[in-house]
C-alpha cells in the first residue's frame, strides 16, 4: 500500500509560480510511476503530468506543456510539479498519484494522495 501526501499549494497571481511536492511512503518509490491530476470546481478530474520510474520520461497536458515541469527524487521518495506562469484557469485541486505501471492516455493510477489546493487570482 502507497501513501501519497502532497504538499505545496495555495494562492498565488496570475504569472506566478508554485511548486508541489507529494512525498510517497509504504511502497518501494524508484519502481512506481508518478503523476499528478487536477479537478477543478464543477469539472472532472483530469490528467495533467506524469513521468516513469527513472524520471527519464516525462508527459504533459497539451495545455500545462512549457509552463509545467514534474520531476521526482527518487532518493527522498518525492516527486514534484513545478508550476510556472500560472493561470487562472489553473486554479484546482492538485492531486497526486501512482501505479506500478503507465499508460499514455487514459491512465487511472492506484494511489491517489488527499489533493492540495492551487489558486490563481486575475
């Protein structure tokens, strides 16, 4: 069993920058593919990054693509989501997550942490 608790969110303006951690426990991290999700008010929740287990892969929602970087570390069982010229349209709750294995589209990972609120304001 993973246990995955994100950390980092908050308020922040637009063209603002915010980085999100999510520290994973209970599973032997460097074999789990990670990624995070957002949901936003009154909306799915959707995919918005996720790399493989060495970090030498990574993958984008075409609309996070060259604002977003995620990254882990695989010694401090860490990933994280650095999140650069934030929109207000980016405003969500971010969650983290992971599976043994990735999918490039239509990914629904096993674990899941509790989310962590990001806000943009105009």
């Amino acid at each position: 069993q993973v246990h995955l608790v994100e950390s980092g969110g908050g308020l922040v303006q637009a063209g603002g920058s915010l980085r999100l951690s999510c520290v994973a426990s209970g599973g032997i991290f460097s074999r789990y593919a990670m990624g995070w999700f957002r949901q936003a008010p009154g909306k799915e929740r959707e995919f918005v990054a996720s790399t493989t287990w060495s970090g030498g892969a990574r993958y984008y929602t075409d609309s996070v693509k060259g604002r977003f970087t995620i990254s882990r570390d695989n010694a401090k069982n860490t990933v994280y989501l650095q999140m650069n010229s934030l929109k207000p349209e980016d405003t969500a709750i971010y969650y983290c997550a992971a599976d043994l294995y990735l999918q490039i589209t239509g990914w629904a990972p096993e674990y899941w942490g509790q989310g962590t609120q990001v806000t943009v304001s105009s």
